[in-house]
C-alpha cells in the first residue's frame, strides 16, 4: 500500500471520530441512529456483493477470499495455532 493512501486513510478515520466525538451529546437523543447502526452492521455486508457487481467486479466469494480474505486469516490463524 502506498503511503499516502495510508495517510489518507488515517486522516478520514480521524475526521470521522472527531465529528462522532462532537456530535455525540445529539446522537444519544436520536433512537434512529442506533438502527442506522445496526444496519450498516447487519446489512452492509450483505449487499456488497451487488455493489460489486454495480462497480464491475466478480463477486466469486473463493475469488474474494483468496486475495481479500488472506490478509484478515492469516494473523488470526497465528493466535489460534497451539504452538
């Protein structure tokens, strides 16, 4: 990954805690956000592969697993091997 992609991505999450920070004595009075929550929780990752699709790429799961996937496994098969 380059590292200004990095840094990008560091700047955004940043940005994005700071205003849930500010925001948060607002948020407590709104029960909708706790179901915009649990949405993007629950339903997000159900439709990302027709996002996919949308943005023209194959949504084989093998195919996403094998080039995706390996990078969250394999750190946690380390913790789970008995060695």
């Amino acid at each position: 990954m380059h590292w200004l992609q990095v840094v990008g991505a560091l700047g955004i999450g940043l940005a994005v805690f700071l205003a849930a920070r500010a925001l948060r004595p607002r948020i407590d009075d709104f029960p909708e956000f706790d179901l915009i929550v649990l949405y993007s929780t629950l339903v997000l990752p159900m439709i990302s592969p027709f996002l996919m699709v949308l943005a023209g790429i194959d949504p084989d799961l093998p195919l996403v697993v094998k080039y995706q996937g390996r990078w969250v496994m394999l750190p946690l098969s380390r913790f789970a091997s008995p060695e």
